[in-house]
C-alpha cells in the first residue's frame, strides 16, 4: 500500500485487528509505503506530526462513490438527479462516517478538495477522475457544516483560484464564498399539495416574483422565507392569481440581478436563509453564466436566440 501524508514523519498502518506494520518513507514530499499488516483490507494508518500521533482513515482505501451506470447516465446526459451525486453528501461507507465529494471539472489536470477537515492544504485530498472529469474522494470524519472548496490545476498547468461548488446545498454569506456540506436527509419536507390543484380544468394565472426584492422590513431587511410564506400567499390570492413563480432562487452574488447570475445551482439564496428559513432549492430557471473566477459554472444556452421567452413580471411596489 501507498499513502500520501505531507509534513508526517512516521507513519505505521493498522490492521482490523490491531496488528501494526511501519511504512518506508519513498519521497520527501510525504509518500510512504509497505506492505499492509496480514494483507488486511480494513485498515488505519498511525502518523506523526511533530509532537501529535493521530490516528486516520485512509481515504484511498475506500471503494469508489459514483458507480459504473451513475457515469453511464452522466456521460449520456440523462441523469436527473444531479444534485443526488454531485456535490457534497454525507454517507457511511463500510461502517466509516464522512462526506462524498464529487465535482465536474473535464478540463482540469489535477483537482483537490480543500476545507476545515484537512487544514485547507491541496496536497491532503487529491481526488480521483472517473469518466470523462467527474472528480470524486470520500472524506472520511468530515461531517455537516465543514466549510469547502476546491483547488484546480487547469489545462495548461495553470494553479487556479479556489472555486465554490456549484452544486453544493449550502454556501457562506457574501462576500465569503465557501460552500457548506449540508445533510439533506435533516432537511423538514413541505407538505403535499391539495388535491387537484393542478387539474387540467382548474384555472391558473401565475404571478412571478422575486422573493429578495418583493417586500422588505421596516429597516430595509430581508424577509426570512417563513415570513414570505406567510405573507405572500395572503397577497397573491387576493390580487386573484392561482400560482406563484418564482424568479431564480439559488445563490447568486448580485441582488440586483434578480438571481440571473447564479453560482451554486441547487443552494438556496443566503441573505433570505440567513433571515431565518430555509426553502429547499430545486428547479430553477436556466440561468447566465455567471462571471466570476470563484464558481465552477457552464453556460446553458450558447446562442441569445437559444433562450427561453421570458414571461411577463409582475412586480409589487
């Protein structure tokens, strides 16, 4: 076996039993290798770092996260669930705790995932390509609210700056730009709708808004998401609309935008999140690409006469 542990003097690695074996430092830069203690699958590895001996998983031990015809489906473009396997989710493989990141970056030479559980250093995670440049590591002991990036070595070798991910379901409030692992499984589920509103033969009339700037408080504050569920409803019956749509939801990093110019795809908006609430993010609208060196973003719609007609706002004052 190989491990990779920059800045440990020692490492040993343990076997499910307890049986101990020292690795042989092959490199300076902090490769280490041996033979595993009775050729045990199941192991830990016991390294030095300075005056600390810690005890860690290996991340490299365990079995990949995306299978054969999750890959299948992705390189046909007909997966549906995206959010499901990329992004950040945390999982137990093999009775180990931790998260799941995965990342589309098809140009990229090399990709690591940097955050609070590895000190922010590129060289602790480097993750493994599958397919055509979906980039993946489990963690293990990385956990809920661990603060994330990653770090990208692009086509021509170039270093780039950290990017947020775009399919994470939580993010820092600007202008920090981390992306936040979330469990999802926590998350309350909205209640079902009445039944038949949305039957053929029932009216609708729709009115679009954008919840950031629809209504705010006395101070100029956002309204957090419970209170818009309050108060928005009451008011689009009365004005005699059926259905509410809303304008982008994901985080975007201008307000005035009006949520055109996304850089996390399913992460709901912060400011109003941080009002208190929490609405969980799902369709959203096709969106600009935005212009920002810290997101990892694809254009949708290459030509202006590939976008969708966009429908008439209407806007409370």
């Amino acid at each position: 076996m190989r491990a990779f542990l920059p800045e440990a003097s020692d490492v040993d690695a343990i076997g499910e039993h307890g049986e101990t074996a020292r690795l042989t430092r092959i490199h300076d830069a902090g490769l280490f290798a041996g033979a595993l203690p009775n050729g045990s699958k199941r192991y830990q590895l016991r390294a030095r770092f300075g005056d600390k001996t810690v005890e860690l998983d290996d991340p490299y031990r365990f079995p990949p996260v995306l299978t054969d015809f999750d890959l299948y489906l992705l390189g046909e473009g007909t997966q549906q669930r995206l959010y499901d396997k990329l992004g950040a989710h945390p999982m137990t493989l093999d009775g180990v705790p931790g998260v799941a990141f995965i990342v589309f970056a098809p140009n990229a030479r090399r990709v690591s995932v940097v955050g609070d559980f590895n000190f922010w250093n590129a060289r602790r995670h480097p993750m493994r390509v599958r397919g055509n440049g979906y980039w993946e590591l489990f963690v293990p002991h990385a956990t809920a609210g661990d603060h994330y990036k990653f770090d990208i070595i692009g086509p021509q070798g170039q270093h780039l700056a950290l990017k947020s991910d775009p399919m994470a379901f939580a993010a820092e409030l600007r202008p920090s730009t981390a992306s936040i692992v979330l469990d999802e499984t926590r998350l309350p589920h909205p209640r079902p709708a009445p039944a038949n509103v949305n039957a053929l033969s029932a009216p609708m009339s729709i009115y679009e808004v954008h919840l950031g700037s629809w209504r705010r408080k006395g101070n100029n504050e956002w309204l957090s998401y419970r209170e818009l569920a309050e108060q928005l409803p009451r008011y689009v019956r009365d004005l005699g609309f059926t259905h509410v749509e809303f304008l982008p939801v994901n985080e975007h990093p201008f307000d005035g935008s009006w949520g055109y110019q996304p850089d996390r795809h399913v992460c709901a908006d912060q400011p109003l999140r941080h009002a208190g609430g929490f609405l969980r993010a799902g369709r959203c609208l096709p969106s600009r690409r935005p212009r920002r060196a810290l997101g990892l973003g694809a254009r949708p719609f290459p030509r202006r006469s590939a976008r969708p007609r966009q429908l008439r706002r209407h806007r409370a004052l």
